[in-house]
C-alpha cells in the first residue's frame, strides 16, 4: 500500500510529497527494492496479462518485451543516475548518488503507470505520450532533492533528460536486438 500511496501522492500531489522524499534516507537499494522492483514485476505482469487477453505477442515476444524493458529500465536507472552525477559534480557542492537516484526512480513513476496500462491494453498506445509527465515530475523534484535553483536548476534538468533520453534509447536498441535475436 505504500508504494501505492508514494505513487498516487507523486502524480497528484508532487510538491508535497518531493518533500517527503527529500526527507527520508535516500538509499539506492531501498529505494530499488521497495520502488522500482515492484513497479517493474507489474509492468511484467501487465505485459503478459495483456498478451494473453489480446494474443498481441507470441510466447517468445513476451518474453522478450519483459527482458528488455527489465534490462533497460533497471540498468538504465542506474547508469542515467550515474552519469547526471559525475557530470553535475562540477555544478554542485557535493555528489548525492542516493539522492540523485531517488530523483530518478520516483519521477519515473509516470513511466511505469503508462507501460502498465499501455501493456494492459494495448490499443491505448496514444496514451504513451504521457509518460513525459516523468519530465515534470523530476523537473518538480530537483530542488527539494539535489537542492539546487535558478540556472543551476535549468543546466541540471536538461543534462539529466538529455542523458536519461539517451542512455534509455540506448539501452532500449541494444536490448531489444539483443532478446529479439535468441528466439
């Protein structure tokens, strides 16, 4: 129910609950476990939930979506929290891997909410579009977590969508030609 709650509070209610957050211990691996884990076994399960109501994929494509969107999601969460890190180093005070990576999963949820629903019923594919809420939602989060305003603010939030932007394109390429090709 908590996640459900985080979730809820974060797509209504952002300011309030950026502050939440920022308030709690930031914990990469707490915060994988208890956000990003579940979130990614539901997206799997909407995946194959959907698959089987609409027969839209194949046994081996299911699979397949499932590895991808794992293995782009979760690396790519931890890769785009690294790089903004090393690369904002110069523009911060101190690095916040943690915090950076809270940053990430949790205006993420956008994302997650959509491929869940977009998996459960794929004819809404148009509705992909609002997983940029994710943008919003970390843009709102930046100055409660990494503390930062003004053109700081500015120079983080398109660095950090720039390399996010990239690495998931990235990752999401490369994986996808990579589980396509085992079946």
């Amino acid at each position: 129910m908590q996640l459900v709650k985080r979730i809820i509070n974060l797509l209504l209610l952002p300011a309030k609950e950026w502050k939440t957050i920022a308030a709690e211990n930031n914990n990469r691996k707490t915060v994988f476990v208890q956000f990003v884990i579940p979130l990614l076994c539901t997206a799997a399960l909407a995946v194959t939930i959907g698959a089987l109501l609409f027969a839209s994929l194949d046994f081996y494509s299911t699979l397949s979506w499932i590895a991808t969107l794992w293995a782009s999601l979760g690396v790519g969460l931890y890769l785009s929290a690294f790089f903004v890190t090393e690369i904002m180093s110069g523009e911060l005070d101190k690095r916040e891997y943690g915090r950076d990576f809270a940053l990430m999963a949790y205006s993420s949820a956008a994302i997650y909410i959509v491929v869940i629903i977009v998996a459960l019923f794929p004819f809404f594919k148009e509705f992909l579009v609002l997983a940029l809420y994710s943008c919003y939602l970390y843009w709102r989060g930046i100055p409660d977590m990494i503390k930062v305003e003004g053109k700081t603010r500015s120079n983080y939030g398109l660095i950090s969508l720039i390399i996010t932007a990239l690495i998931y394109s990235l990752l999401f390429f490369l994986f996808g030609k990579i589980f396509k090709s085992i079946n």
